[in-house]
C-alpha cells in the first residue's frame, strides 16, 4: 500500500488524520508580539498603558487550550465619575492577537469579567482596561500551553 | 436555534450588584482549521454580545476567534429597577438570538 493510500484511510477513519497533509498548504498562521502591540496599540488610540490596577487570573499551566477560564478583574469603585469602560484581552502567538473586548460603564457595578478563551500555545497575554478618565492599566501574563487549540491548524 | 442558557438572581435588593453568567451553544469555527475533506472550514463565530436592562445597554462584548465554542461570559451589573433583561447574541451567516430574564428588585 503507497504512502497516500494509507493516508486516504487514515482520513475516512479520523478527520484529523488528514491535518498532516494539509499543513503544508496552509498558510503560516501565527501573530508575533509586534502585531499584539499593535492590536493594544489600535484599542488605546495609541496611547501609552501602564501596569496595575488590573488582575489577570489565569491558571500558569494549562492542560487544555481549547477552553481556558479567565478572570479579569479591574481596580476601581465604578460609579459614574470613576468607572471602567472597556476591557480588553490580546495574545501574542494565536493566528489572530484580538481575543474579546468587553464594554462595561458605571451600571456594571463591579469591574470584573469571566470567559473561557482558546490558546494555540504558550505565549504571554495581555489585559488591559480602559478608565473613563482616559487612561489605560495593563497586566501581562505568561502561560504555558500543554495542548493546544486549533492545533490542526498550525504551522510546523 | 441555539441552546441559551442565562444565570442569574431572580430577585435582587436595589442598588445590589448581581452576578449574571450566559452560556450559548454555538461551535465558534475559527476559520483556520482544515474540516473531514481537507479544506479549510469558513469562519462561523459570534461577534458581538450584549445585555441591555429594561432597554438600557449595560454591557456588551465584541468577541474573536480565540473565545472557546459555547462562549461563556460572566459579568456583573446593579440591580436598580424590576423589569426585564435582554441578552443578544450576533455572529457570522446572519446568527442571531435573543433571551429575556425577568427579575424583581425590592427596596433596600
């Protein structure tokens, strides 16, 4: 039996079997710390963002990328003269740097935010939040990705 | 018609911060992953989400590829007045669903 006929079967059996011959034609999927710059840089207006105020809750070692909870939670009392008013999620190494930005405002009563996200592998994310003094708190963490999402995907 | 599920206090204190936790079923394809045939399955995923009480936008959220299938958000708002919460969610192929959750808020 050839080589690809081998493959045929391997790919009516399990669909993932095919990502093998796939991969050379797909096209290099992957962002690069500049491009999440620039993503921060697209969702702050290009103003500058400092570290603080944010906590960025997510587990160090992650098992499973294709469902990672996170937790951002900012520091600020949220009523209506100082309150958050968006936050935002990016990473550096996904095919795409934007993850989710959530737009809150003073009937959010509390500057805290949950959701389950997707990570191709270990990289370092970023959170940062948006104050409604104009400006902008960051925290970045750095995680390491045992399995990874859309791993079918990726490049070699 | 996806499956919604939308957590939350049914009856709240004014002035209250309550937690709400919505869950939608919704596959999330990212667009860079090759299907069965070896081709590349089209991007199909929620954009935007938002919760609007008795009318008012309260939260919203603009979502991405790396937001995980079944997107889960958990967020927090005051309870001020009884009435009602709209949730929307509305992604790529025209997907859109609506969920309404009632709740009643007594005087503190």
């Amino acid at each position: 039996m050839t080589d690809i006929r081998r493959r045929k079967l391997l790919a009516a059996g399990a669909g993932a079997g095919l990502a093998a011959v796939t991969l050379s034609v797909l096209p290099s999927a992957r962002a690069t710390p500049q491009e999440m710059a620039a993503a921060i840089a697209k969702f702050t207006g290009g103003a500058a963002h400092r570290p603080g105020k944010v906590n960025f809750d997510i587990a160090q070692l992650i098992d499973n990328g294709n469902a990672v909870p996170v937790t951002i939670s900012v520091d600020s009392p949220m009523t209506a003269a100082d309150h958050v008013t968006a936050i935002g999620i990016f990473n550096e190494r996904n095919p795409s740097t934007d993850i989710a930005i959530f737009t809150l405002g003073p009937r959010a009563g509390k500057a805290q935010v949950s959701t389950r996200i997707r990570l191709a592998t270990s990289q370092r994310l970023m959170a940062v939040a948006r104050l409604s003094d104009g400006s902008y708190w960051s925290q970045a963490v750095d995680v390491i990705v045992t399995l990874a999402a859309c791993i079918e995907g990726e490049a070699p | 018609m996806a499956r919604a599920l939308v957590h939350m206090p049914p009856a709240a204190k004014a002035g209250e911060v309550i937690e709400i936790r919505a869950l939608i079923s919704h596959p999330m394809e990212t667009g860079y992953r090759p299907g069965p045939d070896g081709k590349v399955l089209a991007r199909d995923i929620i954009r935007r989400f938002s919760c609007r009480y008795n009318g008012e936008q309260v939260f919203s959220a603009e979502l991405h590829q790396a937001i995980s299938a079944n997107p889960y958000i958990g967020f927090f708002t005051v309870a001020t007045v009884s009435g009602t919460l709209e949730f929307s969610w509305e992604g790529d192929n025209g997907f859109a669903q609506t969920e309404k959750m009632a709740i009643t808020v007594s005087a503190s």
